[in-house]
C-alpha cells in the first residue's frame, strides 16, 4: 500500500472520529429533549390525545348543516357500516356551505385526524380546549358529497402524516 493511501485512510478516520464526537456533544447537550412533551408543557397548555384510532374506537355525532333532509342519518348509517360509533345524530341550527366542519376537543385529536381522511382533507377543524369528551361532531355541509372509499381515505392519511397538537397545547404521554 502506498504511502499516500495510508495518510488518506487515516485522514478519513481522523474525520470520522471528530464527527461522532461532535454528534454525541451534540446529543449530550441538547436543551430540546423535552421539547414537544408534557414534560415541557406551558402551565395552562392542555394534554391532547394524538393516538391514531381504529374505526371502532372513534366516537362520532353527527349533524346535518346541509338543505337536503335527512343527510345526517344517511352519513351516519355509512359511518356506523365502517364501524365508527355513532352517538348522536342531528340537526344544526344553521346552513354550512363548506363539505364538513369537524368539532373535538382535546381527547379527540386522533381522531379528529382519522376523520379528516374520510373528508379527503376538506373539513374544516374547530378544536375546543374546554372540551372533555372523547367525541368527534361531524357536520355535513352543503358541499359534501360522500365520504371517501377506503382506498381514498388510507391515500389521504398517508398525505395527512401523523396527527399534530393543535397550537398552544402539548402530547400526552404515551401510554404502555
């Protein structure tokens, strides 16, 4: 072996341990471990539930801001065949023009998530921090169609990615 070779593997491994010290300084010292935890969550903050249900795990109302009679128990029989719970159905007082507004608090953020899947990403989200239930209120608007095959809705939950805390609150711990 040459003599420029051997100085070249050892520059290359020279680099190679400064980088991992560097790394593992860097790991060490790092102030954002907790960031994004409940370990590090502002006083007030409140603790949402990103767990990523299955359909019978989610508990849904359902509520028609539609013109068309009737459209809430119809999406409501649909959602109950993919196996939600549906506990309510009803309607809203006034019209909605959009396709869907999806109204949860912070035990539904999972599934508030899911949901958004079955709407192609086009409901609308209203998160309310005082809300103590595990409930999603689905609301049908004039602009809703149907909801997405199954096909559409694992598509759109690959674009969606995994549920995110809405601002100004934190994960909850995951529980073992």
């Amino acid at each position: 072996m040459s003599f420029a070779r051997v100085r070249a593997l050892v520059v290359v491994g020279l680099l190679a341990v400064v980088a991992l010290v560097v790394v593992v300084i860097a790991v060490l010292k790092d102030s954002q471990g907790t960031a994004g935890t409940a370990a590090a969550c502002p006083d007030g903050w409140p603790l949402v539930d990103l767990r990523l249900r299955e359909q019978k795990d989610v508990k849904i109302n359902v509520y028609n801001a539609t013109d068309e009679a009737g459209r809430a128990g119809s999406v409501a029989d649909d959602f109950r065949n993919r196996k939600f719970q549906v506990k309510k159905v009803g309607n809203e007082k006034k019209a909605f023009d959009g396709v869907a507004e999806l109204r949860f608090g912070p035990n539904a953020v999972g599934s508030a998530h899911l949901l958004r899947a079955y709407f192609l990403n086009e409901a609308s989200q209203k998160f309310d921090a005082n809300r103590k239930d595990d409930v999603v209120d689905v609301v049908l608007g004039n602009q809703f169609q149907q909801l997405a095959t199954t096909t559409e809705v694992n598509q759109s939950l690959g674009d969606l990615g995994a549920p995110q805390a809405p601002p100004e609150t934190c994960p909850k711990p995951v529980e073992k």
